[in-house]
C-alpha cells in the first residue's frame, strides 16, 4: 500500500520562512522588505515605510513594494511585474535596476533596487528579499556638475571668440609696423606686439579647447597620412619662440633614426603637434633659463612613442594624479612668473585620447625633473 505523504510541517511553509527574515529585516539600517512567491510585501522595516509612505496590504498579491509607480530612468512607466522583485521571485536568482520610483505623496526619487530569492531547504521560492537604496540626491549632483561644466564651457566658447575678434587687427597691424620700421625702439615694439599677441592667440586657442577636453570625442581631429617630420615641425613651430627666449635648448633623439624618419602615420599631424607643443611649454615652463630639454621619438610596431624629458622644478607624488585636470595650477618655477590657464597638459592628453592613445607622467619629486610620455597607435608603416 503506498504511503499517504504526510502534510508538510509549519516550519517547511513559504511563509515561515519570511517570517523567520522577519527580525533580520528590522535591523538593517536602509529600506528592506520582503515579499511572498506571489508578491505579497510580507514585512518591511520602518526605513522602507517611510520611503514609501504607507506600508502595503500583506495580503494583496502583485505589489512587490510599496511604491504607487516604477518608471525607468528614461521617465517611462515600468510594469509592477517587471520590477526586480518579480524577476527574482520568477527566476529564482538575484536581480537590481536603477529606477524611478514614485512615492505616496507623489514625489518621485532615483533609487537602486535590489530583490534576491528566499529559498527553502527542497530548493523552491519562498519568497523575495529586497532592499533599497535612495540614490536622488547622488543623481542631483551629478546633474548639476554636468550643468556647471555645460555652462563653463559656453562661457569660455563665446569669451574665446570675443577676444579672438579684436586680436587679429592688432597682430596685423604689428606685422605692418615691422616690415616697415626702421627706428630700432620701432622694431622693438613691433617685436613686442608680435610675441605678446601671439601668446594671446595660444591662450585663446586653448580656451577654445577647453570646454571639449573632458571627454575626448569631442575633439575634432582629421585623420590623414603624414611623416614624424610634419608633427615635429608643428611643434618646434609652435615652441621655439619661447625657448629662444629663455636660451634653452631642445636635444631630439630619433630611436632608431631611419626608421622614424621614414614611418608613415596615419593622424591628425596639426593636433600632434598642438599636444606635443603644450608638453615641451610646459617643460619650458618649469625649467630654468639656459636648461635643456629632450625629446625621444620611437617606433614599437604600430605604437608612435614620444617621450619629453626636463631638469626642472619636478613634480611632488601627491600631485601626479592631477596633473591632466583642467585649470589645476601647481607650484611655479621660482623665478618665473606663472602663464597660462592651466590647460596645456589637459588639451594634451585630449588629443591624444582622440587617437587611442595615451599619455603619461612620471617624477622623482621636487627637483627632479618631469618626463611626459606619448603611446599613440598611429603607425601606418615603419621602414628601416
């Protein structure tokens, strides 16, 4: 005679095993709940009462919390069955979403849900575990710091314009009054207008790149083939002045020469050189007068490698991690009066972003030196 099964114990029911979560759930500090295999919010501690507003009917099947509406976070309404909750009850796994959820009193909040499956000893469902996680006032920030740098942004776009309007009548007229000067104090203030104006025209270069250099997208670069040649004239073009200036003197060593001469890149040679420029000022920048400055260029497969090395002020370890931020001023040279906005090695790094590549900086401390380093995928062929 086969056995009639027996019916089962109190303790082997779903709803035992909710209720033993029961005291669990009081003492977890952020919003918890739990509810039955058919969505039934079963307990919740006070935090997820408050969240809500109200606390459900623990016999009302399909609620899985006590929100009045989920919406995704594209604002569109999300279906109660589709919550976390019920998705962990189905699939008997773990499951979390990033939602918006609407209280009681109507007010909508961004939080993060998570809904894990409450197994008993035979394996099935018992129910949902959840807790919940208010991140509203995270996202409000985050909100209004992509505010502030859209509007940094358009602040320095229309004032990089408004300068750049008046500068080009003064550069021309500097130009004119050269040629035609003869009187040496002439010369000598043509001369002037010329270099001041055209470290005018850099930063307000720069400050058009400013406002694109967080995300390295946004950096427009044409890609063309073009010679190691072309990129280094773009820089000493852009760098040589000053450094006549200060009488220091830039060694360039090609490793291996022939090859580096003779490789053929694929990239925005211009911006190259922009980025390559904005790293030798800055060597410039912190080295003392009469200091030299070196710049390797290697070949490694399809990898462009510059690497630009100072004996200058140095930059201490703390510091390291900063040194890409916009507008971050560290310490100056002694003896030389601070320049720029602190955007050289920003646009720099942008620029090489906009490449698939990298750049990055090493220093022994104060005193020791700086060297910055470029690893840019751009070689189309090298030749030996």
């Amino acid at each position: 005679m086969a056995r009639i099964p027996q019916g089962r114990r109190a303790s082997d029911r779903p709803e035992h095993a909710l209720d033993n979560l029961a005291s669990l759930i009081g003492q977890i500090a952020c919003p918890a709940y739990c509810c039955t295999p058919d969505g039934a919010v079963r307990h919740a501690n006070d935090s997820a009462r408050r969240l809500w507003g109200a606390c459900p009917d623990p016999a009302e099947a399909g609620r899985w919390d006590g929100f009045t509406a989920l919406y995704g976070r594209d604002g569109s309404p999300l279906e109660k069955s589709a919550s976390p909750a019920a998705l962990a009850a189905r699939g008997g796994v773990q499951s979390s979403a990033e939602l918006l959820a609407e209280s009681v009193d109507g007010q909508q909040r961004s939080v993060v849900l998570h809904a894990r499956a409450v197994r008993q000893a035979d394996g099935s469902t018992a129910g949902v575990l959840c807790s919940v996680k208010d991140i509203s006032e995270q996202r409000r920030l985050e909100a209004e710091v992509q505010s502030a740098h859209e509007r940094r942004g358009a602040f320095l776009h229309v004032l990089a314009h408004e300068l750049r309007n008046p500068l080009a009548p003064v550069m021309a007229a500097g130009t004119i009054l050269g040629r035609k000067a003869t009187e040496p104090d002439t010369v000598r203030i043509a001369s002037v207008i010329m270099r001041q104006t055209g470290q005018l025209a850099r930063f307000v270069d720069d400050l058009l790149q400013a406002s694109r250099i967080e995300r390295a997208c946004d950096v427009p670069v044409s890609i063309r083939p073009a010679k190691v040649r072309e990129v280094l004239e773009n820089a000493r073009g852009a760098v040589d002045c000053v450094l006549r200036q200060r009488g220091q003197a830039l060694r360039v060593a090609m490793h291996p020469a022939g090859q580096v001469n003779g490789a053929l890149l694929r990239c925005d040679p211009e911006r190259l050189g922009q980025a390559l420029a904005c790293t030798l000022l800055n060597a410039s920048q912190f080295s003392d007068d009469g200091a030299g400055i070196s710049l390797e260029v290697a070949i490694d497969g399809v990898f462009l490698e510059l690497l630009v090395s100072d004996q200058g002020i140095g930059v201490e370890a703390a510091d390291l991690p900063f040194l890409f931020e916009p507008f971050r001023q560290f310490a100056g040279h002694p003896g030389r009066m601070t320049s720029g906005a602190g955007l050289g090695l920003a646009i720099a790094r942008s620029i090489s972003r906009a490449h698939g590549g990298t750049v990055s900086v090493d220093s022994a401390g104060s005193g020791q030196g700086t060297r910055l380093k470029f690893v840019l995928p751009v070689v189309d062929a090298a030749f030996s």
